[in-house]
C-alpha cells in the first residue's frame, strides 16, 4: 500500500478533459460544481471509530463487485485497478461513468485493512459515479457485494475535503485494525488548466454481512 498511498490520488486530480466540464444545450459549456462536504460531516477531535462503536468482524478476502451508497443513488458495478507506470493508481475508463474501482492489490473490502475505492466525479457528458460524494453524511450505509456472494455492509464515519497540498496519505490509506473502507473522488475548486485542486473522502467502517 505504501507504493499506492504517495500517488493514488493523481488521476483524480489529473483528468483536466474529463473532469468539471459539462457540454450543455447548443454546444455552451457550462461548469457545475459538484457537492461538498459540510465541516458538521468531518471527523471530531479523538479516534476514527470511538469506543462502543458496533465494528463487525471482517471476513476473508473476496474482490468485490458491486457498490452501492443508497442516499447519493449509487448503484454501480466495480472494477479492479492497479498502479500504472508512474506508481499512480489507474482510473477506471473515463467514459464508462457509472463505474467505481477498488485497488486490487491492496485490502479487498471486507476484510481487514483499509480498502480503496474510486470512482470520477464527473466527465464532458456530466456526473459520474460519485458526483454526490460530497454530500453524503455521517451514519450513511454502504453496501459491497463481494465474489463470495456475501454483502460488506459499512457505515460512514465522516466526509472531508482535502486540498492537493495537504492530504493526509498515513489518514487516509493507513492500515487499520478493523475493516475500514475509503471512497475517493474529485473535489474542491476547479480550473481548466489544472482540474480539481482537491479530493473528497469519505472514511467508514465494517457493521455487518449478509
């Protein structure tokens, strides 16, 4: 993972053709920002998942297949993504915007670790698979079905926005002790030249299988 967590973020924030731009009626391009977490979504001050928080045991390692995030309308299929040339995670395919990726050679959700998954905010056409991340709240359920044909069913711990200058690798990709899960996109402002100049993650835990 530690290859991963110093580069997964760059195509995120890279895609400037393919991100924050949407063709509208009559050829106009127009530029929609995407929701943003509230300050009331991020983590308090002490540990990630207090004490007394129902934690689930982890299952055995399964790659998964499917997400869903029932308050921001995610249903999606999911692929698996590997690091490219540069040491960056891969992007699922741009054009396929209902499609969320999970880094594969890292913690398959479910299991113990700290797993990844990915998706685009948006693209020329307009939103992707987690355009609504950013407002997604504390509590919220997300749901994986795995190729064991068990569920991983999490919830959300907190929502934050971070600017490319200060997002917390060790945070955000650190191992953990339980089995936690990260969803990743886009996010903060945006300019043509360079895309978006931050990420939202949304950090949650392991509460039940089905």
């Amino acid at each position: 993972m530690d290859r991963a967590s110093l580069r997964a973020r760059a195509w995120l924030v890279g895609t400037v053709a393919l991100c924050g731009v949407w063709l509208v009626q009559e050829g106009a391009v127009t530029r929609v920002v995407a929701p943003q977490p509230s300050t009331g979504e991020a983590f308090a001050a002490g540990p990630e998942v207090r004490p007394g928080t129902r934690v689930a045991a982890p299952l055995r390692p399964a790659a998964p297949v499917r997400i869903r995030v029932p308050d921001i309308g995610v249903d999606a299929p999911m692929t698996g993504l590997g690091l490219g040339a540069d040491g960056s995670l891969d992007a699922p395919p741009a054009d396929r915007r209902n499609l969320a990726g999970w880094y594969e050679d890292g913690t398959p959700p479910g299991a113990t670790g700290t797993a990844i998954v990915a998706g685009h905010v948006d693209n020329a056409q307009g939103p992707s698979v987690f355009y609504s991340l950013g407002s997604l709240k504390k509590g919220a359920r997300v749901e994986i079905d795995r190729g064991d044909r068990r569920t991983a069913v999490f919830s959300v711990d907190a929502v934050e926005l971070y600017e490319n200058d200060d997002f917390p690798d060790k945070r955000v990709y650190g191992a953990t002790s339980h089995a936690s899960l990260r969803l990743i996109t886009c996010g903060g402002g945006f300019t043509r030249e360079t895309g978006y100049q931050g990420n939202v993650v949304a950090y949650a835990h392991l509460t039940g299988v089905r």
